[in-house]
C-alpha cells in the first residue's frame, strides 16, 4: 500500500493532535513537521521524522503530498495558507467565519496558479456541521436551524480571562442552556437570543492578595466576550484547577426543525451532535481523514480551493467503492 505522506506546519495542540491521528491511519505517514520555532527545540514524538524551520519549507517540497497546516485562524492561518499553497497541496481550519469568503478567494489564487490543490475551513464547526447544515436546510427548505455550542472549552474567552489583572489560571466553558434545547426539539420553532441559547461559566486561580470581587466584575462586564450571556465565576484553588481543567473538551448539536405535507401539518427534526473528549485530537482527525482525499483529487488532475461542500465522501475513507456499498450503503 502506497501511503499519503503528510507533513506538519505548526506543532501545538492541533499538530501533536494530527501527529497522533496519523498513527492511526494506517495509509498515512509523517514525513516532517514545520515550526517557527527553534527545529532543535522541538521534540515530536515519531522517530526519525525531522523538524525543519517554517522558513525552509521548499527543503521538504517533494518529499510530501499534502502539508497539514495547524496554525491560528487570528493571524497564522490568513497570511500562511496562501504563502504555502504555493508550494503544497494544503489543508487548513480556519474558523474565523466571517471571513471564510475573503480566505477562500487568496488560497484559491495561491493554489491555482501554482497548479495545487488546497483544503480550508475543515474541522467540526466549520466543517462536519456545516454539512449537516446544508443537507438538513435541503432537504426541508421549510423551518428553521438552530447550532449549539459545548459544553465546551473556549480557548479565546479562556485567554481573556487570563489577561485580567489578579487572574494566575483560568478556563472558561460555554454551556447550552437545557431549556432552550427542549424548546428546539418540541418542535415550536422559537427565536432565541444569544443569551437564551448559552451560559458562560468560569473557573479562576486568582493570585495571592488579588481582589475577587473586581476580577468577577471584569469578566461578567467584558465586551464582545461575556457581557451578552448569563456567566457564573469560580474561584477555586491551583490544585484544583490542575485536577479537574486542564483538558481541552468541547462538542455541540446543528438542529434543523421543519415541516412537511400538503398542510405544512407534519413536524419533522433533524439533529447531529458530538461530545468530544480533546478538541484538538478531534479536529486533527477531521485533518488527517480529509488528507486522503486531497491526494485523491490531486491525483486527479484538480487544482484550486475546495471547501468541505466540495469533497466526495467517498474520497474520505480508505475503503474502495464496492467496499463502501458493502459495507455502509
């Protein structure tokens, strides 16, 4: 079996997380990981798989049919995926959704007229829910959609908090309200604001000495961050914190409720979720599956972006066509 050779561009969280996935795919291989580290700082844990500055990624151009690039949406991801589009046939999972358009248009550019091929915005949200977002609107154009959140850690709102003044750890978790998922699952259609369909919970490490009270109030009156949701703080030891926080889970629910009959009279619900214990290791193996198509489609001849609206299905799986109709159809 001849494997997909992948490489890695970032070695956080998400490219330990797709280091691993790889070792589970059995037609899948690392060939070499890209930081903007020091390479000889960096200790990965497959041996004989050498570490090479971001900065020479042409020394690994050939030696590698898909980069897997596992970077920051904010900063990493905008100016990066263009850049090695150019050379790779790339994947990425830029979330900023606001700005998926705008990124599409500069990695397609990159890709096209270097002749590669380049995947962006793959993961769980954006990615696998967006799919189910646009099967479940297809198929029942009448309703309305609804996407929850968590429970879950959110790295963004967690680092806020951490930039307050007193605060020495902290985590926050976004939390689906019950009630509002029970008003989506009768079937009544409700419109719910951002603070009826999730809550804000905290855990906190304060410093020796800092005020707790004027840390509470800084965080439930942040901007753009807490200030729109029902948020609750805890204050609770290091030791605590060290036992009880430091994984990284998340997960959600992408609900379609709609009707059906000559009346409209038939109420029909659709809903996906995940409970994910890393949401890293998840997302990397959302990566890693999507690597097998992008080589398919290479091979192919296909050049340009592609967004997860794109990808056969059956590109993803390392079964064959009579196995997949077999075995899943």
């Amino acid at each position: 079996m001849e494997k997909i050779r992948i490489a890695i561009a970032g070695y956080g969280n998400l490219g330990r997380g797709v280091e691993l996935a790889i070792r589970q795919n059995p037609d899948t291989e690392l060939v070499a990981v890209l930081t903007r580290r020091d390479p000889e700082s960096v200790k990965i844990l497959t041996p004989g798989v050498p570490v090479y500055s971001i900065g020479d990624a042409k020394m690994i151009q050939d030696k590698a049919d898909v980069l897997i690039l596992c970077g920051g949406s904010a900063t990493d991801l905008p100016q990066q995926t263009p850049q090695l589009a150019k050379m790779f046939n790339v994947i990425d999972s830029f979330d900023t959704h606001a700005r998926i358009p705008e990124h599409f248009e500069n990695v397609d550019r990159a890709s096209r007229e270097s002749g590669n091929l380049a995947f962006i915005s793959l993961g769980w949200d954006p990615g696998l829910f967006s799919l189910n977002r646009l099967y479940a609107e297809s198929i029942l154009p009448q309703g309305k959609s609804y996407t929850f959140w968590g429970k879950g850690v959110s790295q963004g709102h967690s680092d806020a908090i951490r930039r307050i003044e007193g605060v020495k750890r902290g985590i926050q978790y976004t939390c689906p309200v019950e009630k509002a998922l029970e008003e989506v699952r009768s079937g009544s259609q409700p419109e719910l604001t951002t603070r009826q369909k999730h809550t804000r919970e905290c855990f906190v490490v304060p410093h020796d000495g800092a005020d707790i009270s004027k840390i509470e109030q800084e965080i439930k009156g942040m901007k753009n961050y807490f200030d729109e949701y029902d948020t609750t703080v805890h204050f609770i030891s290091e030791e605590e914190f060290e036992k009880d926080h430091t994984k990284m889970p998340h997960g959600g629910f992408v609900m379609r409720s709609g009707v059906t009959g000559e009346n409209r009279e038939t109420s029909q619900m659709i809903e996906y979720s995940i409970k994910l214990g890393s949401n890293p290791e998840f997302t990397a193996s959302v990566l890693v599956c999507f690597a097998r198509a992008i080589a398919r489609m290479s091979s192919e001849g296909m050049t340009g972006c592609r967004t997860i609206f794109d990808i056969p299905p059956a590109y993803l799986s390392s079964l064959t066509g009579e196995e997949l109709r077999a075995k899943m159809l």
